[in-house]
C-alpha cells in the first residue's frame, strides 16, 4: 500500500480515536447533570458552647428523588477535648440524623471548625460546623436541698433559685457585698464567669435554707454548723465526728479538727479556692 495511504488511515484512526474521547467526556458531563443523582444536608448552625456541655444539631439529608442511593455522613478535624456521635450515620435520603456534640474541660477555648463529610457513590461533599469554646467559667455551683432528699433521684434535690455569694476576704463579708453573686438554675448549677484566682468565702441562701445551719447568737454574732456533705451510708457515719447522724443527715465541717462537732465548729461562712486555667467545681447541700 503506498505510503500516501497509510498516512491517511493513521490520521483516520487518530481522529476516531479523539472523537471517542469527546463522546465518553461529554457523556460524563451529561451524568453530571440535572439528570445525577444530588444531595443536600441541612440543620447545621454555629455552636456556642462552655466546657462540660453537650450541643446537639437536627441535620436533615436530603436528596433530588433521582435515583437515590445512601449518603454516609462522617466527622473530620475533631479536636482534642470534644467527642461527636451521629445517631444515623448513613441512609436513603430523606433521612434525619441527630449529632451530638460534647466539650468538655480539656477543650482549647476559642474558635474551632469541624468538617462534616456527606459522600455518596457518586457525590461527595462536606459542610463546615464552626464551634466557638468560651473557657471564661471559673467556677460550678451544684446546690441540693438535704430537707427534701431523695437518694432515688437526684435530681429532685437540685435546688432553683439559690443565691450563691463569693466574697474575696472577712471584711467584705462583714459589710454584707459579695464580691461575686450568681443564682442556680433548673438544674442547681449556680455559674461565675472571670473571677480571678484566689481563695474566697461563700454563702448559699434560698429562704430558710442555707449552707451554714442551726444558727444561734454567739457574744451578738450569728453562726452555725457549716455543712460539709450529706452522709449518705452508715460506714460514713462510723468515721466520722458526728457518730449519731443517720443516713440522710448533713455533715459538719470539723473546724477545730477534734473529731467532734460542737460549739468549737460554729463559723459564719465556708472557702473556696478557685485556680486560673481550670473549671473549680464545689457540690453543697444546704438545710435549715
């Protein structure tokens, strides 16, 4: 065959060869068009968050109706400190999935970006959850009501509404203005944001009830018994001062520290120390 020929069937061959190419990249686009399979997740919102809480976001797939197949949902760049759950991790869209979001104290404060991943057999994609960490709580009151105590549940202890005070030395507690003062919540937590290391005094109040009980006069001064705990089984109260408490009784603080609760153990108030960098967190039960 002469050679003018042969240069032509190769730029036949060449040219077919492109064209196929043109055809499978066009059809490939034609896929990826109205016609493809498509997804979306929604629900997803910024998260302000202390440490010690659970966040949870109701995120919501879903899809074009168009040949549908599973979407896997995934967490990626995860920091320290937190912890994410989904409860439905994959599905046929619509589906909903429930994320939980944890931070707890280890938590880096400032702003943090976590990926959520949402792939498909054809399709993936992700979304930007932006979770901003404010570590600007020094301290945890958790208040229980030893009058109404119930060891079945718990809850039903917590204490609404009580006055927390903080103050800084005797004499600010003399003249009565607490350096610091916050009120529990629902769920008896009492919170105090950016207060500066140091030890500190307190007192809880909600009407008759408080931390500093069966008050009497002593020389024009009111005091009482500061309460240290609430027994909760016998063997505590073996070893301890007050051997004739019963389950259910608060505990006295030991002032003195002679292993017995007298008049030697009156006090007007309790301490705290609170440290820079970390979450100080006190449990108290007051009574009358």
């Amino acid at each position: 065959m002469p050679a003018k020929y042969k240069g032509e069937i190769s730029l036949v061959k060449r040219l077919s060869f492109i064209l196929l190419l043109l055809v499978l990249f066009y059809s490939c686009k034609k896929d990826d068009g109205p016609g493809m399979f498509d997804y979306t997740v929604s629900g997803i919102e910024k998260v302000e968050s202390m440490v010690e809480e659970t966040h949870t976001l109701h995120l919501l797939v879903t899809g074009n109706e168009i040949m549908p197949e599973n979407v896997y949902l995934n967490l990626e760049d995860v920091p320290a400190g937190m912890t994410c759950t989904i409860d439905q991790p994959f599905g046929v869209p619509e589906f909903a999935a429930t994320l939980s979001i944890r931070v707890s104290r280890d938590a880096a404060g400032g702003a943090h970006q976590l990926r959520l991943i949402a792939s498909s057999g054809k399709r993936l994609k992700q979304f930007f959850i932006d979770v901003n960490v404010d570590k600007s709580l020094s301290a945890t009151f958790t208040v229980y009501n030893s009058v109404i105590y119930n060891p079945e549940n718990m809850s039903s202890n917590m204490v609404d509404s009580a006055l927390v005070k903080l103050y800084k030395d005797h004499n600010t507690f003399l003249i009565g203005v607490p350096d610091f003062k916050s009120y529990t919540d629902k769920s008896g937590k009492a919170n105090f944001f950016k207060v500066p290391a140091g030890n500190y005094l307190f007192t809880i109040e909600k009407g008759n009830l408080t931390n500093v009980v069966q008050k009497q006069n002593i020389n024009g001064v009111m005091k009482g018994y500061i309460v240290a705990g609430l027994f909760r089984t016998q063997q505590e109260i073996i070893n301890s001062a007050q051997p004739k408490a019963k389950p259910g009784d608060l505990k006295f603080r030991d002032i003195n520290a002679d292993s017995k609760i007298d008049t030697q153990d009156l006090g007007q108030y309790d301490s705290f120390s609170i440290y820079d960098g970390e979450l100080n967190e006190k449990v108290i039960w007051i009574g009358l």
